[in-house]
C-alpha cells in the first residue's frame, strides 16, 4: 500500500464532504451516492495515494493509458481493491480491452459496441456493467444516444445477457449556468424513469443515475444523481 498523501487525502475529504452536505440538503442518504474518481492523465502513483485514502472506484477516458494504469495498479494493490469505469469515447477496435479489464462501461451508446462487448466478456466473468450515455445537450455534443433513440437502445441492451444495463450517464454542456445545470440533470431523471417504466417487466434493475462533476456535483445530486464522476478536485487541473 502507497503511504498516505496529505494532499489527495484532504482533497478527496473534501469532496465526500461535498456529496455529503449535497445529499443531505436534498433529503437523501450520502450512502446511495456513489465517488468515482477521474484519473485520466493522472499516473499509478496518484491513484494508490487514492486507493490508500480510502478511494476505490476510478474512471478512465483514454483506453491504452488506462491498461497500463490497471495493470500497474494490480502490481501492488490486492486484486478487487480498484474498481475501473471506462468513462471515455469508444471505439470498436477497442472493445475487447474493455470487456475484458473494465467492471463499468459508462459511455455506451450505440448497439454495434454494445454487441461487440457482449461477445468479449471473458468466460467466467460476471456480466459486464454497462450505462448508456445520453445527448443531453443536442447539437453541443457529439457523444450519446440522442433522447428519443433511448427506449430503443436500450431495450436491444437488455437483451445482450453479458451486459447488465445498470442505468444512464450524461455529460451537460460545460459551463451552463445553475439553472440549466438543474435542467439538464433534472430531464436525465426524468428519461431514467420512464426507462424504469418500460423496462419494468424485464427483471432488469436500473439502478444509477451517473452525473456530476468537480463543478456541477450539487446540482446533480439534487437532481438524483446516484454517481458522481469527480477529477479535478481530486487529483488537481490536468495538465492536456
Ligand atoms: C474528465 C471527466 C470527468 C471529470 O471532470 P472534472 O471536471 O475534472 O471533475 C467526468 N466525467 C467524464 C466523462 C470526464 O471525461
């Protein structure tokens, strides 16, 4: 184990104290939301600082850069210590890493991945998490499956019985102000819902709503935000 850095430790103390006193504020229990620190561009070294402050979950963007990462990682942390969400845009040449080193896929959003990660998870592994990212912002991003594209998508998902569709991610617009900060996450709620209801009779649990960020985390939590996916305030301003 890393010894213990005064920095990350006091910064990721933050940062639960800010999903906390979130939570509270809008009624909730702090314990239904989920930290997933955002380690891109950031090497092995911070994240077992992390991972030694307590920290278990991490969300990577970039494939190659996050394989070396877990396989470093793995050399001095106790398999099952780092649980990896894939946070990043996939490409199909890229899957099988995927499949076979990450636990969470978040940036799902079209089928033909989707089939190809279901053909990839190795033998004996559990089926592999999967969110679908939604377009929340239209013409702003070119990422995620566009609103009335959802119900579709992921009614095909559900049927891949290697993935299990756990719920949706979303990315607004940057720097939005407070009220379509609430807006965007607010109408993510209210898509997860009526996936719940459609989806209902399937068996299959939708159980998170991943949205929030270093800056936003607030507004998402308020607005149900079940994981939020936090970087800089971790691990400080990146340097690409
Ligand atoms: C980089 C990134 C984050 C973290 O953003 P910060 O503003 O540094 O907290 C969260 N989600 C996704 C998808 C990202 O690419």
């Amino acid at each position: 184990m890393a010894s213990l850095d005064a920095t990350t430790q006091a910064r990721l103390q933050r940062v639960r104290d800010r999903i906390e006193r979130a939570a509270r504020a809008a009624g909730r229990d702090p314990q239904t939301i989920a930290l997933v620190a955002v380690s891109k561009t950031f090497g092995a070294d911070r994240i077992r600082q992390a991972v030694a402050a307590g920290q278990r979950r991490f969300g990577e963007n970039y494939v190659q850069e996050a394989l070396a990462k877990i396989a470093e990682v793995a050399r001095t942390e106790p398999v099952q210590t780092a649980e990896w969400h894939f946070i990043g845009p996939i490409q199909s040449n890229k899957t099988r890493e995927l499949a076979e080193r990450f636990d969470w896929i978040q940036s799902l959003d079209r089928l033909k991945i989707a089939q190809r990660l279901c053909q990839q998870v190795p033998a004996g592994r559990p089926p592999l998490n999967v969110l679908l990212q939604v377009n929340i912002s239209g013409e702003a991003s070119k990422h995620g499956v566009a609103p009335h594209q959802l119900s579709e998508l992921a009614s095909q998902v559900v049927g891949l019985v290697r993935l299990r569709l756990r719920g949706l991610m979303a990315i607004p617009e940057p720097g939005a102000d407070p009220a379509r900060q609430h807006a965007s996450f607010a109408k993510m709620r209210e898509l997860l819902g009526q996936l719940r209801r459609e989806l209902g009779g399937s068996g299959v649990d939708l159980d998170t709503l991943s949205m929030g960020m270093s800056d936003d985390l607030e507004a998402a939590i308020a607005e149900g935000s079940t994981m939020v996916r936090v970087g800089t305030a971790i691990f400080g301003a990146r340097k690409q």
